[in-house]
C-alpha cells in the first residue's frame, strides 16, 4: 500500500501569529490568500493592496465602472481627464468672502 501525503499547508503566519488556516498551498508553499502573485499589488497609502484576486487588479483598482453605473445606451462616454475650466468668472459672492477689497 502507497501511502499518500497529504495537500501541502501553507507556510504563511497571521496577524495573530497562527499558522495559515486557508488550507492547500501551491507550489510556492503559498495559498491563494498569501501568495503575492495571485493579489492586486496596486500601491496604497498604507503599502501594497493585498486583495486575493488569483491575478491582476481588484475590482477597486481595475477602473472600471460598477455594473450599476453604466452609461445609458446612446450617451456620450465621459472624459477621463477634464480639462480645468480656468477662464470661468468668479461669482461675486465667492469674490466678496474671498477677497479683502476694503
């Protein structure tokens, strides 16, 4: 009889200092949770996002629209980078707070 070894664990450490309850490792020794191939990896203010995606960028960091804000069929797509209006006039009440004329 062969004995079989069981799925490999993965060797990562929590927050909390246990062992990695995900489960199966891959061939990094990695699971899918830990393994830094398989995260976003998109830089944040606090480091790196470490969002499990198998792959790629997050949902939050794809750039995409959400399926619930889509353009209407027929729409104009917006543009991605305005340009800054700057020949707009300053409204007179903006002026008046804003600026120390007496």
């Amino acid at each position: 009889m062969v004995a079989t070894s069981p799925d490999p664990q993965c060797v990562a450490i929590t927050k909390k200092g246990y062992r990695c309850p995900t489960g199966t490792a891959r061939p990094s020794g990695l699971c899918h949770v830990h393994d830094p191939d398989l995260q976003c990896g998109h830089p944040t203010w606090k480091g790196r996002c470490g969002v499990a995606t198998g792959g790629g960028p997050c949902t939050t960091h794809r750039r995409e629209p959400d399926p619930g804000q889509e353009a209407l069929p027929g729409a104009p797509a917006p543009d991605p980078c305005p340009e800054p209006d700057y020949a707009a006039p300053i409204p007179p009440a903006l002026a008046a707070r804003t600026l120390n004329l007496g």
